[in-house]
C-alpha cells in the first residue's frame, strides 16, 4: 500500500475576476509572472523543496492552459513513480455532475484521491499567492503542537486587519477564535490560506459539513466548526515574503517590485529556485539600437527599441524607436517600430501595430469596469492586435482583433474599450 | 515521423588546438550561444529529423558531457523504444581500452549495432553547429543509390587543411577524398555526415579495424571510394564546427547575426537542451547592452557590446564587455574592462581588472580562475 506523510491539494480553480482580461481565457493560477514564471509555479516549487512530492491540483475554471502547463509535473520534478501531481478537475458522480462550490467541498469531491495515499496530513494550499515557504518547517510546527489543524497566518497592520480573516490567539499562538473579515479586529494575524490538517480529523469534518452546506468552505465553515468542536488549532507565523496578486494594481506592483537592484522577493538564490516550464530556452539578443534599463527580459527576446522599468516575458519582439516603459508584456507579443507603451500590460501572443501609443491622458476610470481599472493601467487581452498609428488612453481594455474602424479618430479615450468575444484563437 | 535510422554521435574529440577550455571538457561540451552546448545542436538534429535511438561515443573528459546528458528526456530521448546511449572506453577480459580512431571507437560498441534493428546508421560529429534535417539526407541516400552518402558544403573561404575535401561527378558520386590537404582544387567540404546501411558499417568495420585501420575517412571512406558507390548531399544552411579558439569564437559571435539566429534558433524545429530554471535576465539601471547574447539568470550593471553572455554571469558597476564570450556563472566586478577575451564558466574577476586580447589572440581565463 502506498503510503504519504503528507498530501499537497492547490485549489486552483478560481477565476480571479478582478484581474479582469487577463483572466477571461485563463485562470488566475496560470497568469504570467515575473517574466517567465506563472502563479501556480511558486507553491508548485515550495511543495517540491519543501519534499512533499504528492500534489493535487484542483481545476476548474478555464483550465486549458493550466492543464498544458502541469502536464506531468516534468518542470517540478513532479513525475514520480508513485505520488507526483495529479491533476483533479469536477466531474460527474453516479447520475450527475457537480462543479466544486467551495474550497473544502472541492476537497470532499476529492477524498478517493487523498484516500490512494493513506496520509497522516493533508496539506491545503490556494494557487494564487507569490511567496517562498517550507511547507516542512510548518509540519514540524503542526506535530509539535500535535494539533488538529494548523494555519499559516501573517501579520499584517492593524489597520488593514479588516480586509482579512483573522485570528484570535492566545500567548502561544493557540487559536480561539476566527474572524472573516472583522469591523474591530481584535488581532493581526491573517489567514494565508494555507493549511495543514490532520487527515482523520478533516476527513470527518468534510462528511459531516457536507450535509449542512453544499457550499462547504474552510475559512467560513469548517475553520469554525472545529473550532466549535473544541479542537486544537495553532497559527503559524510566517514573516517572510507574501503577495496576494489579485487584482491589476497590486499584479503590476509585484511585477515591478523585482526589477529593483534589490527586491525584496529575490528570485536570483540557488537555495529555493522556482521551476517552470521553461517553453523557450533560445537566448536573448539586444541589438546595437536596443536601450535596456532597469527591467527583466526573459529568454528568446529580441530587443531592438527602448525598455525600462518593465518585465518582459520569452520571445517578445520590440521593434526599432519603439518604447516601453513601465509595463509587463507577456510571452510572444510583437511590439512594432515607434510604439510607445506606458504603464501597460499586455497579455501573450498579441501585436501592437507601428506607431500606435499606449497609456496616455488622464486617469479616468474604466467606464465598465471601474473597480477593475482605475489606477491608469491597460490592460491588452490575449492573442489581440492593435492597430498601427492609434492613440490609446489610461484605464483602458482591448481583447481580440480591434480594427482601424473600432476607432474614433484613430483614438481610444481613457476609461473606454473595445472587447471582441470573437472565436479568433 | 519516425525514420529507420540508428544515430552515432561521435562526442570523443578533445581538441588541443581549444587549449584550456577543452581541459576539463570535450569539445562537443563547449558552451555555445548563451545557452547550449555544442552537442545539442546534432542530438536536437536527431531527434526532430525522427530519429528515435541515438548512441553518443565520448572519450576525451567526458564527466562534463556526461553531466549535462544525465537524462535524456530534454532531446526526447527519454523513451521505452529506442533512447540515449552514452558509451566510454572500457576494459574488458580482451583488454581493449581507449578508441584508436574514429572507426574503433564505433566497433568497439559493436553490440549496439548488433542489437539495433534499424536499416540505416547515421554517424556524425558531436562539435557540429547546424541545423539540418536527417529524413532529407536519408531520402537522397535511397534516391541516389549509394552505399554511402556524406554531407558536404561549398566553401571557397574555409581552411582545407581542417577538413576532408571532395570532387564529386556530375552524377553527385565522389571521386576524390583528400583528407586535410594543405591546398586543395576541390571547394566541397566534407561536414563528417555519413549515413550507410547498418549491415554494411558492420562489414566495414570488421574488414577494417581488426587489420589495424581505425579512422572513418582515412581508412574506409578514402580506401573504399573505388569500390563502394559514396555520394556527395549539398548541405547550404548554417555550418561551422567547434574546433580551435578562432572557430569557437567565431562561431559564438555568428549568433550575433539575425539571419543565423533566425535559421538555427528561432524557426521550429528547436534546438533543445538541458534546462536551468535561471529566473529572467535583470537590467539594473547602469546597463547598456548593444548587440550581444545574454543568458537567463544574468544580471547587468556594466556595458555589454557585441559579446555572448551565458547563464548567471553577473557584470559589476561601470565594467565594460566588448567582443568576448564570458560562460555561465562568471562574475565580472565593478570597474572592470574585459575585451577580446573568453572568460571560462565560474571565474572571478575583481574590481578595477583589466583583461584585453586581440582579435587574432583572444585572452583566455580558465574555468573557475579566480583575477
């Protein structure tokens, strides 16, 4: 019988609605960062250097990509004889299918799986969070402890406690008490969303709240209920670096946060590399034209225009007189001659046409979407073209194919967009 | 799709004439264009022409061959059918030890050839740097007849005296081989291509090595040309080979080159190899880069011109880099002045050095120097 310490389960079925057009095709796990990384990447590398070598990854939404990206977890060396990654999408049950409705019911959908490996803990984890942790470390913490759970939580500013779920401890870090998002915290410590449960006592926690919610959730149902049970839950502080990327602002903000000469998240140390799957291993050129400063370029560039202050992902093309500042550009997109982008993402495979520029007017917001875009960022979708010689505003969305005609005097003002829901692939 | 092909890749030259840098490597394991190694060019070759089994013959300091084809999934080589042989000297009760030639080497690894089942044997060198497609070759082969075809490009600027050159007949048969001549009236240069049936390189070598005859061109090619039919295939891509500094230099800066990098780099099929999951190259703001290479993981303070940086190399506040080739994980401090020169993987330069070569002599730092 084959037989697991611990389990890993990424919940990596959310869309990521905030991030708006990055993940209308794609989900939030398998966003692009820092160049040729994407988001699932980082727990995916902290589960491999951690040692746990058995990981469950839950899909749900849009996860195509996703799908392609895991393959057999060759980049984590995740393809083992026995355990390796597994990828667990919804499927249908005796009579009817059944979309995961929350976080823990998407475990409880699971159980068959965790049950192949008889473990003594399984290991929860959110598949949308940028950050280095030993998952070993917490382990030890946990059977220290000898607990029934233990969470990953992180001290945030008092001021802030409010946007999270926090915990209420004692003098030992002992939990008493959880709060979804309180008015008046009491405490700092938020919920990373990572934890560790004794696979007994969870098992049991997931059958019985199966028949109360079918929404079953571990922040709003199952936290509390074995808190009600009398169980022992510990928080586990965790100091280190840790980015929620949800939405366009603070995805843009961690992007340039490692193009400092010393970020705060270094991803240059030998000790903890992230893996990927490395698509591209051609080289980069400069050319004798190129003007490159402070930015991350990625394999397979080719760099004949101005970059600075940006990330740039494999196999983007910036043409001669065209510049790009501020911005992240994502794997194979063509920035033609005498572009000029600014404050800008642009999501893979698209092309922007001569002499167009990008980013400039006032801040206006989004006038669909100004909860979206509202920080003067824009944001180009996957696989889009835009025109050549078009001035594009702040705060601004094009998806697909947008033709001279789209525009109104060769201009698309702040705050609007132009979204095609074609089928152009 | 896949062919009836067997693949030798003949990986065992040292090369004195690469001096320090092939000291503690082979020369099919010299590092080309930021990030491959010579070998991966003739393994990607093999694999994406639909050659399924391949067998790599080393000899010469082959730890660091060894070392980067620890496994042979990165070539698709990781399979149940076929795969990757690496094969060295050995001894065994008849006592047979390191490869005489070129041809010994090859019979030495007999079984692997008795045991294939494949009709064809494709040899050719590991120092290669083309990008070619096998199933072409083998199509002329079958087309033409012959009991063996070899590759070989025009040149009218090349060096004869490091190659084998050929006169062919209007029918694309060879009629003459000469084996590094001084001067030479033919312009074809052989690239060490060959490609024969399996049962006839078996026959070969055991008429030949056992008589003491251990070279491929020397002694079967040239010695058979009257009685064998061996054919001339016109290769007109890229080719260069790692050979001497000059060659490997040259070739290194050839990447500079759009068009090369667009044949052999950026068109798919690519060239694969082992990958290092270095995270993205890093500009800090004292960066100037024109015209050159640069390798993942590479982190930029100084001026970089028209030079090939590998992995990890790191250049230091207000250095300078012009026409060089500095490997992977070299660490260039700050004020530092580096040019015509080849900084070998994991060497240290301290502030304020200068290191200047010439085109001709370019200056060389040996792996793991520390200056």
């Amino acid at each position: 019988m084959v037989k697991k310490e611990m389990v890993a389960m990424l919940l990596a079925g959310g869309q990521g609605s905030r991030l708006g057009i990055l993940t209308k095709n794609n989900a939030k796990p398998a966003v692009s960062f820092g160049g040729k990384y994407r988001i699932i990447d980082f727990p995916m590398s902290n589960c491999i250097n951690s040692g746990v070598d058995t990981v469950g990854v839950l899909t749900q939404y849009m996860p195509l990509f996703l799908n392609r990206h895991i393959g057999i977890g060759i980049p984590w060396d995740l393809d083992r004889q026995s355990g390796g990654v597994t990828v667990l999408a919804p499927h249908i049950k005796g009579e009817k299918g059944e979309w995961y409705s929350g976080t823990a019911n998407a475990i409880y959908q699971n159980m068959p799986y965790l049950e192949e490996y008889s473990p003594e803990y399984v290991l929860i984890l959110a598949g949308d969070h940028i950050y280095k942790m030993d998952y070993s470390n917490m382990l030890k913490f946990h059977k220290k402890n000898g607990c029934d759970a233990t969470i990953a939580v992180l001290e945030v500013d008092i001021s802030e406690a409010s946007r999270f779920g926090i915990m209420n401890t004692d003098e030992n870090d002992c939990i008493y008490e959880f709060e979804e998002k309180p008015e008046h915290p009491k405490n700092n410590l938020a919920s990373m969303g990572i934890y560790i449960f004794n696979w007994k006592e969870l098992k049991a926690a997931l059958i019985e709240d199966h028949d109360e919610h079918s929404d079953s959730d571990f922040g709003k149902h199952i936290i509390p209920k074995m808190l009600g049970e009398g169980k022992t839950l510990y928080a586990y502080r965790f100091n280190d670096y840790w980015k929620d990327v949800g939405t366009i602002e603070s995805y843009w903000q961690a992007n340039m946060e490692l193009i400092k000469s010393l970020p705060e998240f270094n991803l240059y140390e030998d000790l903890w590399p992230i893996y990927t799957d490395t698509v591209k291993t051609q080289p980069q050129y400069c050319s004798e034209s190129s003007h490159v400063k402070t930015s991350l370029i990625s394999a397979g560039c080719e760099i004949y225009g101005t970059v600075i202050n940006s990330v740039l992902s494999p196999g983007v093309i910036v043409h001669a007189g065209a510049h790009v500042r501020d911005s992240i550009i994502m794997d194979d997109c063509i920035i033609h001659e005498n572009v000029t982008i600014e404050r800008c993402i642009v999501d893979r495979n698209s092309e922007i046409g001569s002499g167009t520029v990008i980013g400039v007017g006032d801040n206006i917001p989004n006038e669909k979407y100004p909860h979206i875009y509202d920080t003067g960022i824009t944001v180009i979708g996957e696989n889009s073209t835009v025109p050549a010689d078009i001035t594009i505003g702040k705060n601004c969305v094009i998806y697909g194919e947008a033709l001279l005609s789209d525009f109104v005097g060769n201009a698309l003002p702040s705050g609007a967009g132009i979204v095609k829901d074609g089928d152009k692939i | 799709m896949k062919i009836d092909v067997a693949g030798i890749i003949l990986a065992g030259g040292g090369s004195d004439r690469l001096g320090v840098l092939t000291s503690e490597r082979a020369a099919s394991a010299m590092p080309i264009a930021g990030c491959y190694r010579a070998i991966d060019f003739t393994l990607s070759n093999m694999t994406n022409s639909g050659i399924k089994k391949a067998a790599v013959i080393t000899q010469y300091n082959s730890r660091s061959l060894r070392d980067h084809l620890s496994s042979s999934k990165w070539w698709d080589f990781g399979r149940k059918q076929g795969g990757l042989f690496v094969f060295s000297p050995f001894t065994s009760k008849d006592g047979n030890l390191w490869f005489r030639g070129t041809s010994d080497s090859i019979y030495q690894n007999m079984p692997f050839l008795h045991r294939s089942s494949e009709e064809y044997v494709l040899i050719v060198n590991g120092n290669g740097i083309y990008k070619m497609d096998y199933s072409n070759f083998l199509d002329y082969h079958i087309e033409t007849g012959a009991d063996i075809t070899i590759a070989y490009q025009k040149s009218n600027d090349r060096d004869p005296s490091k190659a084998g050159m050929l006169e062919l007949d209007h029918e694309g048969v060879i009629t003459n081989f000469e084996e590094k001549p001084v001067v030479s009236d033919y312009n074809k240069m052989s690239l060490g291509i060959y490609i024969l049936k399996r049962e006839l390189l078996i026959q070969l070598l055991e008429e030949t090595v056992p008589n003491n005859f251990y070279d491929i061109t020397r002694d079967i090619i040239i010695r058979y040309l009257k009685k064998l039919k061996i054919c001339g295939y016109e290769f007109s891509g890229y080719w260069s080979a790692v050979n001497d500094i000059e060659s490997y230099l040259n070739l290194n800066m050839d990447f500079l080159n759009k068009e090369v990098r667009a044949e052999i780099l950026d068109t798919y099929p690519y060239i694969y190899t082992k990958p290092k999951d270095e995270p993205p190259a890093k500009y800090n703001p004292g960066a100037d880069v024109k015209k050159a290479i640069i390798g993942d993981g590479a982190i930029l303070n100084g001026l970089v011109e028209n030079s090939v940086l590998f992995r990890k190399v790191y250049v230091g506040d207000h250095s300078v880099i012009k026409n060089s080739v500095i490997m992977e994980d070299s660490h260039i401090g700050n004020n530092c002045h580096i040019e015509n020169a080849i900084i070998d993987k994991e060497a240290t330069i301290s502030d304020n050095k200068h290191i200047i070569g010439t085109l001709e002599e370019p200056y060389i730092v040996p792996k793991g120097t520390r200056i």
